[in-house]
C-alpha cells in the first residue's frame, strides 16, 4: 500500500505548478487562494498534517494532473 505525503509536501507541489503558472514567487496564501480555502485553514491542516483532499483532487482535475502522482510518496521498490 502507497503512502500519502505529508500535508506540507502536497503544499510545496502545489506551489510548484503555481509557479510555472504564475512564473513568481507562490507563498501559502496563494495556495489557500487556489484551493479555495481560508489561509488559516491550510495552516491548520498543515499543522495537523491533514491534506485537504477534496481541495487537492479539484485542483488536479482543473489542470489535468493525476492525482496518484501528486500526493502519494514514490515507489522505491518495482512491483513484484
């Protein structure tokens, strides 16, 4: 079973596509903004390491980015 990333990392690829989108600097607020969330309560899920799932799903679907790829931590080992 895959391991989901931690609330902080999703926030961080979040602001990765951001910036290739906004070619600036992406502070969490612009994250916030983007999920449609209130600033406080994306620190608050980033304090309780909670992603916001439903949030993070809409984001991808609007841009066409799997979902898998972007909030489960990578396989080091092949399939068996």
């Amino acid at each position: 079973m895959r391991e989901f990333l931690d609330c902080r990392e999703v926030v961080e690829n979040i602001k990765v596509v951001l910036f290739k989108e906004r070619e600036g600097m992406v502070y969490d607020y612009h994250v916030a903004d983007v999920l449609k969330i209130g600033y406080s309560t994306l620190r608050l899920a980033i304090s309780k390491n909670k992603i916001p799932l439903r949030e993070v799903a809409l984001f991808c679907y609007k841009r066409n980015i799997l979902l898998d790829n972007f909030i489960f931590k990578k396989k080091n080992t092949p399939d068996c």
